[in-house]
C-alpha cells in the first residue's frame, strides 16, 4: 500500500515539530513549509493525501488555501484540516462552509490529532475505492484519438463525465453533461482558449470518467459549434507550425537585425523572450491568445529578429532523468479508476488479457489504492471501436 503524504503549513515550523514525528513514526510520509505560497508549490510535486493548515497563515492564508485545493480539479479530493486558536463559533462554521474536513483548535492534543488525521484517511482511502468500483469510463493516447475526435464521440453519444487531458507537463480537464461540453479547467488560462489549446494536442494522453456533472454551462455556444471552431483553430495552428522547425526550438533575439516591438503584438511577444525560450513556452506564458503569438513569433523569426538559440550541452546538474520518471499514466492513476461503460462491457471483455499493461498488478505498482488491477487502456483500433459504437448509438 502507498504511503500517505501529509502536508503540514504552519507560520512556525518548530511549534508542530513533535508531530511531524509522531506522525512520521505512525508510517506517514510528512513535510512542513511555513507560508501559504510555499504549499501551493509543493503540493504540485509532492502530491498531499492530507493538508494541515493553519488558518493565520503567512503570504496564502489557509482560507485561501483552502479554496486552492477546493476548486482545483486535480486536488479537491484531497483532504484538508484547518488549524486555528480561533474559538469563535462563526469562525468555524464559515471554515466549515469552504469545505474543510476537519477543524482543529489550538493547543491540541497530538494523540487526538493523529487519530483524526487517520479517520479522514481512511475515510478518503474507501470513498476512492468505492469510487473506482463504481466508475466508468476509457483511457487513451492523443496520438490514436485527438480530443476533437473523442469530443465529437461523446457529444453524439450523450455521455456525462470528466475528460482529464495530459500532454508533457500541462493537464486540461473538460466537464462534459450529456454530451454538451460545460466547463474546462486549465490552469491561469479562460476555458475557451483552454479547450482550444488542447484541440492543438497531438502528443499525451487522456482518461474519460462517467459520472455526473453538476456544473452549469460557461459556454454560450453548443459542443457541435464548439468543435467546428475547434477544427478551424486547429488546422489554422497546423498551418502556422510549418513556418517553424518545431515548437520545441529555442529562440532568442537576434540584435543584429535590431528588436525594437513595431506593434503591441510584437511588444507582447518580445517582452517574454528571455534568451533561450523555446517556442511553445512562449505560446503559454504570453497574454495573447495561442493563435496570436504563434503568428507573432513567426513573423520575428522570418524576419530575422529572432532566431534559434545555440545548443546547449546538458548541464551536470541536470533533472533530465528526474523528469523523464514521472510519466503521465502515473499521474492518471491517482485519479478515480476508470471502467468502459456498463452498455460496452462485451467489448471490454476483449480487452481483458491486456489490463495490467496500462497499470500492472496492485503488487507491482505499489502505488495509490484507487488504482485498481481492472484499468483499461486502449490502443488506436480499440478507441476507434469505441468511437464507432458511441457514434452509431447516437444515430440510433
């Protein structure tokens, strides 16, 4: 079984000192950071089963904090207990509404406090089990089946559910309710340009699981409209490309052809070259749309204003490897496991002698408990057949 991960943000580190201990010898995994800023930054790498926070937190304050972990999709599961001398009981029962798991008043008991650190794990432990159990749904590669595509399927077929999209180190989830896409998260990006980016993704992965959405819409436009955009943008950003070697090359500004912005569009776009910027980075960081600053970037390299920066040898201090061992399927596997759907279960039969290849067996992976032996991940011909059946119920 994993070994939990607890994340503790207190203002002063020494004063939770023996429970960091005490829990570190109850079998947890425990890091302690003194203000709000450095747990959001943590959490990204360390990935807390469990967050302690106290409310008058440094720079973040744990409400806010809370929020973070609350409305982000990736983390809501976590669990997460506030901290606080406040005794008020309007203070609590508002800390309560933000949806905090638990509210500890200080001082504390450490015995009390371990023992409802492990309630709630526990807790949080059978509720993913039970989840998994229940859940359906398909995984795949972008590579067999774009989101454009696997949008189209699911928009025909009716079907209600989160789409969790993975490409190197960005994530995009899309709330779908009977077919009609309603919501997209991505993070510091508005959902249309979100759900268009991850149109343009051709490398990465992606899971479907069906569930209910209860979200309302922040689209205006239905999915199909959606998608016919989505097409348009893509081939756009397709034809764009070729004016590049790729998106992975790095750029610089060449001051020889001179680099002074000759509109707001370049001013934007120079402005975040930093010496050694690779093209796609620039599309991200910039505050024009995707579409604008490629055009943009390309025009200045055409140009000559800018131009591909000198390779690099790898420094000895390189993280080359660390990143290369955390690939995307073992980050889809710490959410909820996914079925196909009860109306496709013949089909998944087929698939049966190849499921531990996508997560191997619970002995070999020794990973999160909601990663169970049963999830599927299915080639190009088998999303394909997917496709196909959910396209031609839709008809039907």
């Amino acid at each position: 079984m994993e070994r939990k991960r607890i994340l503790i943000a207190v203002n002063t580190p020494s004063d939770v000192e023996k429970l960091r201990k005490q829990l570190a010898t109850s079998g947890y995994e425990v890091k302690v950071v003194n203000n709000g800023t450095a747990a959001l930054n943590l959490s990204r790498e360390f990935q807390p089963h469990l967050v302690l926070s106290e409310l008058t937190l440094a720079k973040v304050d744990g409400h806010h904090l809370l929020r973070e972990f609350k409305g982000n999709a990736s983390t809501r599961r976590v669990s997460f207990v506030m901290m606080s001398s406040h005794r008020s009981v309007d203070e609590r029962v508002h800390t309560i509404s933000l949806g905090v798991d638990d509210y500890i008043t200080v001082p504390f008991d450490m015995r009390e406090v371990v023992s409802r650190i492990k309630i709630l794990l526990e807790e949080s432990e059978s509720i993913e089990l039970s989840a998994a159990r229940n859940s359906k749904g398909f995984a795949g590669n972008l590579c067999d089946m774009n989101i454009i595509e696997t949008a189209q399927a699911l928009e025909i077929g009716k079907k209600s559910g989160v789409l969790v999209v993975l490409s190197g180190d960005d994530e995009g989830v899309i709330f779908i309710r009977d077919g009609e896409i309603v919501d997209v998260e991505m993070a510091e990006v508005p959902p249309a340009q979100a759900l268009f980016r991850m149109f343009t993704w051709s490398d990465g992965t992606f899971r479907f699981d069906i569930e209910a959405v209860e979200q309302p819409s922040r689209f205006d436009v239905s999915t199909a409209d959606l998608i016919k955009r989505g097409m348009v943008y893509k081939d756009r950003w397709d034809q764009l490309c070729q004016g590049l070697p790729s998106l992975q090359t790095s750029l610089t500004k060449n001051k020889k052809n001179g680099i002074l912005p000759r509109s707001e569009d370049e001013k934007a776009v120079l402005s975040i070259v930093n010496g050694n910027s690779k093209t796609l980075d620039l599309v991200k960081n910039s505050e024009l749309d995707d579409l604008r600053t490629l055009k943009t970037v390309i025009k200045l390299f055409n140009e000559g204003r800018l131009k591909e920066s000198p390779p690099q040898a790898l420094s000895a201090k390189s993280n080359f490897n660390g990143k290369l061992s955390k690939s995307p399927n073992s980050r889809i596997t710490r959410l909820v496991g996914s079925f196909l759907h009860s109306s496709l279960r013949s089909d998944a039969t087929k698939f049966s002698s190849r499921i531990d290849r996508f997560g191997g067996s619970e002995s070999s992976r020794g990973s999160h408990p909601s990663t169970i032996s049963n999830q599927i991940h299915l080639n190009k011909s088998e999303l394909l057949m997917i496709r196909e059946k959910l396209l031609n119920r839709g008809k039907g």
